[in-house]
C-alpha cells in the first residue's frame, strides 16, 4: 500500500502544504482540500480545459496532473488572477465583452489566456484562437471570448511602463 506524503507549493503567492494520496489529482487537491472551486471537471481527460491552472506561469490541465508533481511549483487558479473587488484585466474583459454565460469554462478560459498574454502580449485574433484551442465552451461562442482576450491585451499593454 502507498503512503501518502506531504506536499509543499506556492499556491496563489502562498505557501501551501498538502498531504495527498500517491494518485490523487492537482484538480481535487484545489477542489476538496484548498478550497478553490474554479477549476472544474469537465471531462476529466484533458480534452475540454475546464480545469486549468497555471503552474511556473504555464497553463496546465489540473485533472492530468498528480498532485505530487506541484512539490516546489507556483500554482495560480482563476481565485490568484484576480478578486471580485480587483479583477486581472482578463477578468473584467470577459465580463465587459459577453464572454460568460454559464461560467463553466470561463476559469479555464482565463487561464489559458493569461498563459497566452504572458508569452504573446499583442496577439492578434488568430493567435488568440490557437492560445485558447485547447479550451471548450459550449455557451458562449468564441467571438465574445476572443474580443475579451483581445481587449485584456490592450489593457494589460497599456498597464505596463
């Protein structure tokens, strides 16, 4: 029988220590035992991005990793993005521009988005599509989400010195 193990990460710019079963998954680490609910499980395989995160800055689908992998890892959810009172520039774009309806993806959404802005500050509509490729949404349509990622481009160009 596998032992479980401690855990220590940076979660959200905090530090995090997390006991965890060998197979357990970095999505209900976040969900059952953090606390942050964002993430959600969508399909559970990697194919719709529901669930992810970024991790050293990179987005990943948090229902493919082993929570065991975080150990040293920055962890950011859609919760470190931004808050309700100081939305990220994301946020605020896809609530500006239409771009949530039910909200089921919209976490993931932003995640791979800011993933991309960090790598790609001035993308243009096709580059923002391929960033968000990995990512499905059944509600909203993607016009409203790339005019948000579009619009969150220019605001954060516009934030920087």
């Amino acid at each position: 029988m596998s032992e479980r193990r401690e855990i220590a990460f940076r979660l959200n710019g905090a530090s995090a220590r997390v006991v965890v079963e060998p197979g357990k998954r970095v999505l209900d680490v976040l969900r059952e035992d953090c606390g942050l609910t964002a993430a959600k499980e969508g399909c559970g395989t990697g194919e719709c991005g529901a669930c992810a995160v970024l991790v050293d800055g990179t987005a990943k689908l948090s229902c493919l990793m082993l929570a065991a992998q975080l150990e040293g890892r920055d962890v950011t959810t859609a919760e470190g993005l931004g808050t309700p009172e100081a939305p990220h520039p994301l946020q605020a774009a896809f609530a500006a521009h239409g771009a949530v309806q039910c909200g089921y993806c919209s976490p993931g959404m932003t995640m791979a988005a800011a993933d991309l802005l960090a790598r790609a500050p001035d993308p243009d509509r096709e580059a923002v599509r391929q960033g968000l490729s990995g990512n499905l949404c059944r509600c909203t349509g993607y016009v409203k989400i790339v005019d948000a990622v579009m619009a969150a481009a220019a605001a954060l160009r516009e934030e920087k010195p």
